[in-house]
C-alpha cells in the first residue's frame, strides 16, 4: 500500500472511530504534514482520496470539513460528545411499557421469583423481627455486620477494603449516583461505554452532565488508545463503566484491558465509577476482579468507586447496595448523610441474617448454572426458528441477550406487545442511533412451555420480515 493511502485509511478510520464529529475541521495539510510525518504531496493525494469517498469537503480560505452526512459512508459505532443529556421523559415512556405486568417481561433486567431464595430471605425477615433495634435509625453507614461481610469478600476477590471503606445505599443505582455527586459538578464531562445500562442516563441527565460515548468494540472491549485520546480531547472528570458483564451486551473486559483503562485513568486524573452488580454471575472460571482493583490507592490522587448490590442475586425489592472506595467513602458518606439520616434498617439486619445461614455462594453457583443453561437455550431457539436473522451476541455472565435484527427496536416492541410480551429496545441503551436494531432479551424469566411458545410465536416476526 502507498504512503499516501495508507494515510488516507489511518484518517478515515479516525473518522469513523468520532475523532473528529460532522461538521468539524480537521487538520489542513500543513498540520497534518507535521502530524504524521508525512510529504505535502502524500497529504494532497490522501485528502483527495477522502473527498472522492465523501468523507470530507473543503471550504474555500478556511479548510478542510468532515462532511455534514458522515454516517452515510461509515458504519459501526463511533465515538460521540453530547453536551447535554435529555433521555428522562422516553426512557420513562418505554419502561412503563417494558414492566406492564399484563405482558411477559423480557425487556426488564430483573430476575423471576424462581430464581430468589425466597425461603430463605422469609425466615431471615422473621428472625430480623426479633432483634429490638429494627425499627430505629441504624448506623449511618451501614450495618457494621453487613461491611464487614461486604469487605471480607471484596477482599478474598482481589479488592481489599475494610469496613470503614464500605457505604451502604439504596441500591447499585444509588450508589452510582452519589458517587458521581462526589467527583462532579453540573457541566463536567464523563465518559461512558456504549451500549450500557439505561438507567444511567436519567442520572447524568439529573446530574447536568456532559456524556462522551466509547463504543464496545468487538476484538478488544474498550479500546485504550481510543480511551487516551478521548480524554486528552474532551478533559473528562470520571470514567463510568461495567467492567464484568455489562448490561446490555455481557461483554466481560480481559484482565489486561482493565489493567491498561486503569492506567491510564490515574495518569491523567480521572476518577472511577465501576458498576459490578453482575460481577458475580460469571458462567465459567472464577470470580473476575473489577477495574478499580487496578487502579493505583492514592489519597490525594483521582478517586474509584466500586458500586454492587443484592439485586441480581438475592432480591430487588430488598434495595441493599453498596458502594467502596479506598480514598473517597469519606466524602461520599457526607453527601449521602444531606439525602437521608439513615440506610434502611431492617431489610440490612434482614440480609445479614440470610448471609449467616452460610447459602449464599450455593445460591450464587445454582444461579450461575441456570443463566449459563438459559442463556445457551434461548440463543439456539431463537437462532433456529428465526433461521439465523438473529445476530445473538454470547455474553460471559448475567443474564440477559444483546440482539442485532433486520427490524427496529422501538417498531419491534410494538410489534411483541401484540404476542403478550415486552422486549427491551436498544435505543435505550445508548445516546446515538447506533443501537436502533438491537434489543435485550431478559433470559431469568425461565423456559417454561409457555415461555418456549410465546419465543417461537416472537421468532415468527423476523421470518415475516424477510417474506415482506
């Protein structure tokens, strides 16, 4: 390959990973010389190529632009800057549709009463009842019994923290939220992966701040080099990512790739917000560690933030989460102390006294059998009936599927509603329109026979499809 094409694929794949948005200047000719080390002539020939595929146009006396309709010529997901985040009144809109109790739900990710210690959690309620403290304000912290627990087994996973390094909240999105509350302000900028959990945009939407999009790409997760050069352009204050089954598409990072995001987080001062809440529901080997393992402890450096609840794996209704931190949980407590005087006290002494019946990992392993069986389940009905229109990708853990299909998410849920079940629409899973074809598919509602029939009758969609 030329110089001078080569050139023109290393600025064209710069395009297309959002380096450079629509409408945006990019380096004249001269710069670019000095850029890439590179001839006068080898630029001219390596703009022209980039002209002739419509990538960018020139303006008279002022340079060289990304054209205006960029996502016309390049495909895949790409990095983008959003200065303000209004994703409050659909979102809500959809969910209220996602959780109608008249239609099957598989668009929320919320585990099926099958699937929760139910015996266990009813006789932990009742010798909860008996102790005489239940009914008042408990520590403002926590329950000490119920940190303990939580920082003796983040340290057996590789993240050692103690008691006074553990807060407890209502739920992983509590945690979440207070923890970006404690390294922001109304008008900095976060990064976030993309796809990723829905609900976290109604909370940077609350928070006013300003969201840059890294796309999961497909070789490598999150790519580091496009990590480094995203915060050298956009100065972001906090990093907020699942690092360990994100939710929607189970991507679980390599060891490495965490090592190098970590890196690179503390070279430049961002800070960590790590949601780990399926951490636990990994389907083969061992327990992977979170990120903020990684991330060097420095008191006066960029704080990390470690978010988790009982949500996924005990009970939703429970809301018991928690939040670590090595260098921030001081700070982070104060500000959750100006919300509410105290975390809620008898469903915390409630959990502890299940964890104390020494079921807990048992519960976790028969969990992790039966996702990674449902999930195997779904994938081949689904692929088989839908002959192969399903583009289903294989998550590492948790217990929901990420979808690519011939038809659009928001169209698709219509279309399911009118079958009595609900799917989740990949619109809502990220800021750009990149996700519009996909959906999430929630595999803990089970494979009864009803549940078999009414997938079948769903597969039927998309083979309608392709006879349209």
């Amino acid at each position: 390959m030329t110089k001078y094409k080569r050139l023109a694929e290393d600025l064209k794949n710069e395009i297309q990973l959002g380096y450079y948005s629509e409408k945006e200047r990019i380096p004249s000719l001269r710069e670019i010389q000095t850029l890439k080390s590179c001839s006068l002539t080898t630029a001219k020939e390596a703009y022209r190529i980039l002209e002739e595929e419509g990538y960018i146009f020139v303006v008279p006396q002022s340079g060289y632009f990304v054209h205006p309709n960029i996502s016309s010529v390049i495909s895949g997901p790409q990095n983008e800057f959003y200065p303000t985040v209004e994703a409050d009144d659909r979102i809500q809109q959809i969910m209220r549709t996602v959780m109608d109790p008249k239609l099957i739900s598989f668009g929320a990710a919320i585990p099926s009463d099958i699937y929760l210690p139910l015996g266990g959690l009813v006789s932990s309620f009742k010798k909860a009842l008996q102790h005489k403290e239940i009914f008042s304000y408990g520590d403002l912290q926590g329950n000490l019994e119920l940190r303990e627990w939580i920082s003796k087994r983040l340290s057996i996973q590789g993240y050692r923290v103690n008691s006074e390094q553990v807060q407890i909240t209502n739920g992983c999105t509590e945690a979440i939220t207070f923890s970006l509350i404690t390294t922001t302000e109304p008008g900095d900028t976060v990064i976030v992966p993309s796809p990723i959990y829905v609900g976290l945009f109604q909370i940077l939407e609350t928070l006013k701040l300003k969201v840059v999009e890294i796309p999961y790409r497909k070789e490598e997760g999150i790519s580091s080099d496009e990590y480094e050069k995203l915060i050298k352009r956009h100065k972001p204050k906090v990093f907020l990512f699942s690092a360990n089954f994100n939710n929607p598409n189970g991507i679980l990072m390599s060891e490495s790739s965490k090592q190098s995001l970590a890196k690179i987080s503390y070279k430049y001062g961002i800070h960590l917000v790590e949601d780990d809440i399926y951490g636990d529901l990994y389907f083969t080997g061992t327990r992977p560690k979170p990120l903020v393992s990684d991330f060097p402890y420095d008191q006066k450096g960029p704080k990390s933030f470690l978010c988790s609840s009982f949500s996924k794996t005990i009970a939703p209704g429970l809301r018991i989460g928690w939040v670590t931190s090595k260098n921030g949980i001081r700070d982070l407590s104060k500000r959750t102390r100006a919300y509410k005087i105290s975390e809620n006290h008898p469903s915390q002494i409630a959990v502890v006294q299940f964890l104390k019946l020494q079921t807990y990992e048992r519960h976790l392993k028969f969990l992790r059998m039966e996702y990674k069986k449902l999930t195997e389940e779904y994938t081949k009905l689904l692929s088989f009936n839908s002959e192969g229109i399903l583009n289903i990708q294989k998550p590492d853990g948790g217990f929901v599927l990420w979808i690519k299909s011939p038809l659009d998410g928001d169209k698709l849920l219509n279309e399911s509603k009118k079958i009595g079940m609900a799917i989740a629409p990949g619109s809502l899973f990220g800021l750009s329109k990149h996700w519009d074809s996909h959906f999430r598919l929630n595999v803990s509602v089970g494979f009864s026979p009803k549940i078999r029939e009414k997938l079948l009758q769903f597969s039927k969609l998309f083979l309608k499809k392709r006879k349209n």
